[in-house]
C-alpha cells in the first residue's frame, strides 16, 4: 500500500516537472517569436504558462502512476490524457476569454492579470483533484490490508 503510494506520488512529481519544462519550452519560443516581450506583461504570461502546465502534467501523471503500478484497464491512460488535454485546450480558450481587452480608438487592452487568477485557480485545482484522488486510493489500499 505504502509503496505503491510512494511510487504514484513520484509519479505526480516528476510528471509536473515534466510540466514544467514544457511551459519552460513554450515560454522561451514565445519570447524568441515575438522578439522580445515587456518585462511585467512577459512574467505574468509566463508564469500562467507554467502554472497551467505543471496542473495538467500532473493530472498525466496521476493517470500514468495509476497505470503503472496498479492493473487499470487499457482505456484509463488514454483517458487520462484526454481529461488533461481537454483541462487545457479549455483554460487556453476561457484565458482568451479572460484576458481579451476590448477596444477603442487607441487601441486594445488586455488585462493579463484576470489570466493570472485563472491559472492559479486551475492550478490549484488540479493539485486539490490530484491530492484528493491520491489520499482516497491510499484509504482503500490500507483498508483492503
């Protein structure tokens, strides 16, 4: 029971590193693409990013621990990466949503600290989700001892 919790928790963690590189990876294409970015607008949009992707990459990772070390059908990591890429293809659209400014005859605004909020939000949810699925599959592993 202990073990494979062990083995499922480093699975979360190593997968929200994962994450974490990716947004990393992101951030750095989208500095290199626009030239550069201001300095308050850049660290916000990144931190966003990486927010955002560390949740859902531990979303995967939860699935891919669960996958691994316990005997779940064929279907639960497929289905675990639809769940996170659906999270994310969701937050990308309602951040959009969020963040668009409108605009006026000097042109748009964007408020890109409503997307902040957001991403902190999802990121916090998603570790609640994860941290729950985890303390509730280490309930029913010590019970069934």
């Amino acid at each position: 029971g202990v073990e494979v919790f062990a083995k499922r928790r480093g699975s979360v963690v190593y997968a929200t590193a994962a994450g974490l590189g990716y947004a990393t990876v992101l951030n750095v294409m989208f500095v290199v693409q626009n030239g550069g970015v201001d300095l308050g607008l850049g660290v916000i949009r990144m931190a966003v990013v990486a927010l955002a992707q560390a949740g859902f990459a531990g979303i995967t990772g939860y699935f891919l621990g669960r996958a691994k070390f316990e005997h779940e059908p064929i279907w639960w990591m497929p289905l675990g990466i639809t769940l996170a890429a659906v999270a994310n293809g969701l937050f990308n659209w309602v951040r959009g949503e969020v963040t668009r400014g409108g605009v006026s005859l000097s042109g748009g605004a964007a408020n890109p600290w409503s997307g902040l909020i957001l991403a902190a939000v999802v990121a916090f949810v998603c570790l609640g989700a994860v941290s729950w699925l985890i303390r509730r599959n280490v309930k029913s592993a010590l019970a069934a001892k």
